[in-house]
C-alpha cells in the first residue's frame, strides 16, 4: 500500500514508541521541576525565599549558584536534576520525531511540522546544558528556541492533520494549544506579564507544549497499529 493511500485509523508501530517517547519526556519534566522546587524549599536558608511559581522563572530550579541574580536570589540545590530533566525532555522529543512521521499524511507540513519539533528539542537541551547564571546568552537562544518552535510546530502539525480520520477530535485542540503558547510568549517577550506574574506567563508557554504531548501521545497509544510485513502480504 503505497505511502499516500494510508489515511485510515492504523498508525505504524514505530507510533507507539514514539508516544512513550514524548509521554517520557513529560514526565520526567515534571518530576524534575518538583523534585528541583521541593529541594529549594526544604534546603533553603535565608536570604533564599521560597520558590514562587508566579515570580520566579522556572529556569530559576537550574540555576547552579546560590546568589543575587537578575534582581532576585536564587539557589537551587538540585539544579542538576532539572537540568538533567530538560535535557531528557529534549532527547526524548528529538527521539520522538523520525518515529512519528507515518502517524501524519505524508505533506509539506508533516515534514516542517516534525523538523519544527526537533530543533526545538534541541534548544531544550540547550536550556539544560547552559543554565541560566553559568551562559546566559546561550541559555536565553536556547529557551527562546524551545518556546517559539514547538508552538509554532504545533500549529504546522495541526494543518497535518487535515483529511486524516486518525487525528478527527484532535486538529482544533493542536490549534488552540499552539496558538496559547505563542501568544503567551509575545507577552512574555512585552515583559506584559500581568496577574499571573513572569513566572506564571512563562509557564503559560510551556504548558499547552507538555499538554499536547501527553494527550497526544495517549491517544497515539489508542491507535490501532500496522506493521509493514502485513501490508506487504496483503497487497494483490
């Protein structure tokens, strides 16, 4: 069955992985962020205040020395375990990638939708490999790289989608989730940060990016699989 016929429920197995993939990546993400914010609570001493989801940058949980930095005092003992789960979360989307492409009609917009994805994977890593306070510039390319590219990666995915039974329920959410996120980081570059503070914006950007991965990769998981000797033996 040739590549462009396949617009059925059935995905390739290889989809299967890939969702464990960015299902992984999500959850050592968080994990590492609480595991990174606890230990800043418990360990702190003064003048360390307590790690405030609205105030403090979440990159504030790698920073790797204790000391006043970009108007605040950060000090996060465990800064290597949000450091080391950015960098998973990076890896395992750019793992995810190549995986992922039967799951979409083979378009312009599967192919820059995915390339999308893993450069931001990318720059995600880089937010792990260069904290904030030891290569800022490099950390800020890094973050700004991460956000701006996997939202916008989104959104091309969601154009992926079009025609395609398996993705029928998913195209407005892919949209909506996109579309929060870049708006969040306009805001978050206009420093228009608003009730929700520096930190709850910039959360607002990562958030619709690690909702779309996990509900995606569940309903991934939903999906029927083929493999490609099966199709093979039952073409005529």
């Amino acid at each position: 069955m040739p590549d462009s016929d396949r617009r059925g429920p059935l995905v390739h197995r290889s989809v299967h992985h890939a969702a464990i993939l960015l299902l992984a990546g999500v959850v050592s993400f968080l994990v590492g962020n609480a595991l990174a914010q606890w230990a800043w609570d418990y360990y702190r001493t003064p003048p360390t205040p307590v790690y405030n989801l609205l105030h403090n940058y979440i990159s504030d949980l790698g920073a790797i020395h204790c000391h006043s930095y970009g108007g605040r005092y950060v000090c996060s003992p465990w800064h290597d375990v949000f450091s080391g789960s950015v960098i998973l979360l990076g890896l395992f989307l750019i793992l995810a990638v190549p995986l992922l492409k039967t799951a979409f009609p083979p378009r312009r917009t599967r192919t820059l939708g995915l390339l999308l994805l893993a450069i931001a994977g990318v720059g995600a890593m880089g937010v792990g490999f260069f904290p904030e306070d030891f290569n800022l510039s490099a950390h800020t390319a890094s973050a700004l790289t991460a956000f701006l590219l996997s939202n916008v990666g989104i959104l091309v995915l969601s154009l992926a989608m079009l025609r395609d039974t398996r993705w029928d329920g998913f195209r407005l959410f892919s949209v909506v989730c996109g579309l929060v996120g870049l708006v969040a980081l306009g805001l978050f570059a206009a420093h228009a940060y608003g009730p929700i503070g520096v930190g709850g914006m910039e959360r607002l950007i990562v958030a619709p990016v690690l909702l779309w991965s996990a509900v995606i990769a569940v309903h991934l998981l939903r999906v029927p699989t083929f493999s490609a000797p099966k199709l093979a033996s039952a073409a005529p």
